[in-house]
C-alpha cells in the first residue's frame, strides 16, 4: 500500500478545490485551501491527525476555514511568509520543507495572483521526483491566476502580473513535465478567464496547451493575462478582507430556525426558477439552490444583510452552509410559507410581439461568442445592481441569460428596487436560438 494520501475535494458550485495531504504510516496530516464547513476533512481524516492548515494566499473568492480547522483538531495555520493576518501563523519560507514522514512538502513562492501566493510540491519521498504541485490560484488548467483582484497590499496589476510571468517560468514551469498540477479552482471561477473542466493535469501538458505559458516575452504575457477579465462579484473584497480577519467560527451543523417576522430582512428563495415564478413573497430574490448558488447570491445581495431563506423542505441548512463559504453569516431563519405572489417567464415567440426593454445579463465573453437578441441592452449580473439606474423602473422588462437561471435571479432583483413590470425568458438565448430567431 501506498504511503501517501492524497485526496482532493471539489465544490462545483464555487468552483473550488481543497486538498488532504497525508502519511500514512506516521498518521501525520495537513490540509490545503480547506472550504469553511469542514466536516468532510474531519471525515476524510479518520486515522489521521490533521496538525495544519496551508493556505496557498488570502482567497478572495470564499471564505476558507482555517480557523475552524485549526479550533477542531490544534492544527498550525500557515501561509506564505509574505502573508499579513490577523491571527497566529506559522509562516513558510521558500523552500521551506515540511516532513509528514517519509510524504514531504516543499514551499514554494510564487507571487502573481497575490504577493503572498504559494505553491507546494508534493513527494512520497524525500528523495523522489515530485507526486504533484498544489497550484492554488498561480497556476491553472488552463489558465493563470488573474492578477488584478483586490486585496494587493498595494501591487498594481501590472506589477503582479510580472511577478506571475517570472514565477510561472522561473519556478513551476523548472519541475519535471511528469508533475501532476492540482490547482485550486476550476472552470466557473471568477479567478481567472480560460480555465478548464478538468481539474488535474501535468507540468507537461500545461506547458505544451496552456495559453498563458507559451513562449512570449514578459509585455506579452502581461496583456495576455490582464485583458479580458470577467467582472469580479460583490463579495470578492469583503471575503478578502474577512479572510485576513480574525472572525468568529462557522458551526454547520447547527438547524435553521423558523422565524415569525420579515420586518426588515432580504427574503432569499433558494427554489427552483419555475416554482418561484408560480407563487413566492413579494419582495424576495430567488437564487436557486441546484446552481451556482453562494457564487450568485455574492453578485446581487451585500454580505452584511439580514437574509431568511425559503427553501425545499429539508434545505434550509444546506441553504445556509452554502452561504457562510462565501462569509454570508446573517442568515436569522427559515420562513415556511412560500408566498402567492406570481410573475412570469415569457417564450421567445412572446418576446418578439413585445416592445419591452430587453436586458442581457449574461457575461461579456457568452455574449461574443454567443450572439444576443437584437435591442438588448447589455449589463451583466454581477454589475446590475450597480447599474440600476440605467433603466426605468415604470419601463416594461424582459430580462435573458444563457439557460433562464440568472435571468430569475436578476428579474427578482430589479422587482425588489421597485420595477413594476419584469419578465424573463424561460429557456434564455439557449431557447432563442432553438426557436430559429434573428440574432445579433
């Protein structure tokens, strides 16, 4: 039997990849970039004892939980050397070497996606050529990390996308091609523009596909990997800053309560598109829970309001989970009676006899690769709240995306800041193009 453990998690709805690392013969093990409810790690670890948590930079994209890692099992929390936090480390340096045993990690720096970002080379053995490379958010499938987020310390992008040029060759692209890269995140994340569906590959095989490591001098890398990037959500500088702090621990296990009042709360319908549209409370932002449900909530609602969830019986928890990995901790209740309000879905048939504005809230790269519907006018989910005043409340609205699920989140919203007539287009421009209509 092998020595090593080695097991990744991966969270589809964030994107999100988080790893055990372990010996199996000395019981020594850590976790990297752990998610906030961190019961499947306890799990995981069984026969294990977890002694830290290795976090590759200060996420902006969820909040992480090492703090509640390290409150359950005494483990060390560390970062890069270059890291400012506001509670105890151990710092690492490059090419500082952790021992589980015979397993050792290896830091290495690698400043680009921020200036504290790391890497950690994985061997079975002190003596071996590498396991794996934990990328954390430097290196992708397909991709680098995007250098212009917020929470640089004072880096401009430009100044980070150099140093990720340099760490990029200067230091992972020297491991051998045989090393298996397993980076934190994957397609869907906001952290980068090209990143793959798969979630594990080579040294090798990203230096011959991805785009960002081919041969080009340092001015091309720079506008390569800083041109194009997708607007970041709401929550990305708040999770940041939250991720430095030392803020109290989540409890996921505990149940949600029943409340009787929604004075002065965001009604959060976390239900499925179709049956919010059938009858919900008036007011109430519908994010369904089967899709990117924390990332999507983090576009249209701010992390410091009151929510109450409705939801499918027996969902609330899960519900509320999903929201604290994204630092939404003022979750008050559950509200248990759907509401009879109903609003409608139109067919595309129904769209082309209307003379409503129409609203694209899809991304701007669906939107060139994809063709929109003529007369739309074009803000994506992540900007609408920010752009409201864009539009006239008293106009007549049909609002689209890809598939119909953004659309209800970003019709509930424009309903919610007192728009008096929306509708969104059941099946999105996906249901558009079947239906054979003119594009642009």
């Amino acid at each position: 039997m092998t020595r090593l453990v080695f097991q990744q998690f991966y969270l589809d709805c964030l994107s999100h990849a988080s790893y055990l690392i372990g010996d199996r013969h000395s019981g020594r093990a850590v976790v990297v970039d752990p998610q906030r409810d961190i019961g499947g790690y306890l799990e995981a670890a069984k026969g294990l004892r977890i002694e830290r948590v290795i976090e590759t930079h200060v996420h902006a994209d969820f909040l992480s939980g090492h703090l509640e890692l390290a409150e359950a099992t005494g483990a060390t929390i560390s970062y890069g050397s270059a890291a400012k936090v506001d509670f105890p480390i151990e710092p690492l340096d490059d090419g500082a070497r952790i021992s589980l045993g015979k397993v050792e990690l290896e830091i290495m720096h690698t400043p680009g996606h921020t200036p504290e970002s790391i890497c950690v080379v994985v061997r079975e053995h002190p003596d071996e050529p590498p396991y794996g490379v934990l990328t954390g958010d430097t290196l992708f499938i397909g991709d680098v990390g995007r250098p212009d987020l917020l929470g640089a310390n004072g880096w401009s992008a430009e100044d980070l996308a150099r140093a990720l040029y340099r760490s990029t060759r200067e230091r992972l692209l020297t491991l051998p091609d045989a090393t298996r890269v397993f980076p934190a995140h994957g397609a869907g994340s906001a952290c980068g523009k090209s990143l793959s569906t798969d979630t594990t590959s080579t040294i090798g095989a990203q230096r011959a596909t991805n785009y960002a490591l081919a041969p080009m001098s340092e001015d091309e890398f720079v506008h390569a990997v800083c041109d194009g990037q997708s607007i970041a959500p709401m929550y990305f500088a708040f999770a940041s800053h939250r991720n430095r702090e030392n803020r109290p621990t989540f409890d996921e296990t505990l149940p949600v309560p029943v409340v009787d009042t929604l004075d002065g709360v965001i009604v959060l319908d976390t239900r499925d598109p179709d049956d919010f549209a059938r009858g919900h409370v008036a007011g109430a932002i519908n994010v369904g829970l089967d899709g990117r449900f924390a990332d999507l909530t983090g576009q249209v609602l701010r992390f410091d309001e009151p929510i109450v969830l409705v939801s499918e019986p027996g969902r609330a928890e899960e519900a509320r989970n999903r929201l604290a990995r994204i630092g939404f901790d003022r979750v008050l209740g559950r509200w248990d009676q759907p509401g009879d309000v109903t609003t409608r879905r139109v067919s595309p048939s129904e769209l082309l006899r209307t003379t409503a504005r129409v609203v694209d809230v899809r991304a701007a790269g669906e939107v060139e690769s994809a063709g929109a519907i003529p007369r739309a006018v074009h803000i994506p989910l992540p900007e609408l709240v920010k752009r409201l005043d864009e539009l006239d409340p008293a106009e007549p609205t049909v609002v689209y995306c890809a598939g119909g699920f953004r659309s209800s989140v970003a019709a509930s919203v424009l309903r919610a800041n007192g728009f008096t007539d929306v509708a969104d287009l059941a099946g999105g421009f996906t249901a558009w193009l079947d239906a054979q209509v003119e594009t642009v």
